[in-house]
C-alpha cells in the first residue's frame, strides 16, 4: 500500500514493515521499523532513529535512554507504561542505521535517508494528530527548529506548528554530555513544566498517570 492511501495506524505500520527504500537506495539498515502507539494519541515523541536495543526489544528508546527519559516525564506526572501504552513514539527514520565505521557509536542517519523516511512521520502525524510534539536530540529538534540555535537556546521553551505544541528535550542517552551539565538540567526542568502543564491541560488526568517525583533527578 502507498503510504498516503494508509488510512489506519495499522495500514500504515503494515507499509513500513515491508518499505525497503533505503535498502534500495544502498544504505546499511537493520529493519524491522521501530514504533508504538495509538490513534488519538495526545502526546507524540520524535526520536533520532532505533538503536539495537530498541530493534531487540521492539519498542522505542528501551535501554538506558528510555529510563532517563522517563525518569525526566515522570515531573510531569508522566508513568511510562501508562504512556507507551496510550500514547505515541516514532522517530525520524524508523530502521536501526547500524554502527558507525569507527564503531564509536550509532550512524546518524544521512540527510537522504531521512528525507525517504519523512512521508512516514508526515503520515504519522496527520493519523495520530497528536496535540503536543516532544523531539527528543538534535535531528528531530532540526524538523522544527532552525540548525543554527543552539539546544540552550531551545530547551525550555515551546512553540506552535501547525497547531501543535511543540517541546524539546536533548537526547537522553548516557554517551551525551548536554545533560550532565547543571545549567542545561534547569533548562530541562522547565521543559517539563511545560509539558506537565499539557497533560493538565489535555485532561490526561482521568487515566493513570503516576504523580509528579518531587526532588526528582535528572
């Protein structure tokens, strides 16, 4: 099925299971796609892509990044299996990219790749419709905001496209730095705030949502 006849979440995931665009194009991926979720999902996270755990485990940011991350909602009175259960998570490409050459770490998606990616998240998007957007790292921040601005200039504020509230985290991976620094934690508590104020907001409260950590580390 073409992705935008997709009418169903699950048409759509039925496509993406099968795409073999970037194989064809002769980039090394490692299917099948990574994501989770539901139609009429208020709140949607953008990661950058799946890394092999997530392809294991078969679920977005599943190891380490994935506690931290939800170590972070949880100020928000988020609880994380009431939101992978409920809500939605995608990324900007949707297969593992494989290691670096160096093997130093995960590939970061060329720039092609992510644009044969993009009508997925697109469709996700306009199925889901969620109201708040979350890009978590520097390359799903860049689809809604400028390369140029640095995450200091990003962390902690929100903006609308398109409707949608849109509010950043940086990635929450332990090889990252930016949120080992106290200064950038701040900003990721206000980060928070703001989206603790969406769930208020969006009566998230009539489902199960754990209550705000106070004192909670970042």
């Amino acid at each position: 099925m073409e992705i935008e006849k997709a009418s169903t979440l699950d048409e759509l995931h039925e496509t993406m299971s099968h795409c073999t665009l970037c194989r064809d194009d002769g980039y090394e991926i490692y299917p099948p796609a990574v994501i989770s979720g539901s139609m009429g999902a208020k709140i949607m996270t953008i990661g950058q892509a799946p890394g092999i755990t997530e392809v294991e485990a078969g679920r977005p940011f599943n190891a380490g990044s994935g506690t931290r991350l939800f170590r972070w909602l949880a100020g928000a009175g988020i609880e994380e299996d009431w939101f992978r259960a409920t809500q939605y998570m995608t990324s900007v490409t949707k297969c593992y990219p494989g290691r670096q050459p160096s093997g130093s770490g995960d590939r970061v998606p060329t720039l092609a790749e992510q644009k044969l990616c993009r009508p997925y998240l697109d469709k996700e998007i306009e199925l889901v419709n969620p109201q708040v957007i979350i890009p978590i790292g520097r390359l799903a921040i860049s689809l809604y905001f400028p390369r140029r601005l640095k995450l200091t200039e990003i962390i902690g504020t929100q903006k609308q496209v398109d409707g949608r509230w849109i509010i950043s985290l940086p990635h929450s991976s332990g090889a990252s730095r930016w949120h080992q620094i106290e200064s950038n934690r701040e900003l990721i508590r206000q980060a928070i705030a703001l989206i603790e104020r969406h769930v208020k907001r969006l009566d998230l409260s009539s489902v199960h949502i754990s209550q705000p950590v106070p004192g909670t580390s970042l």
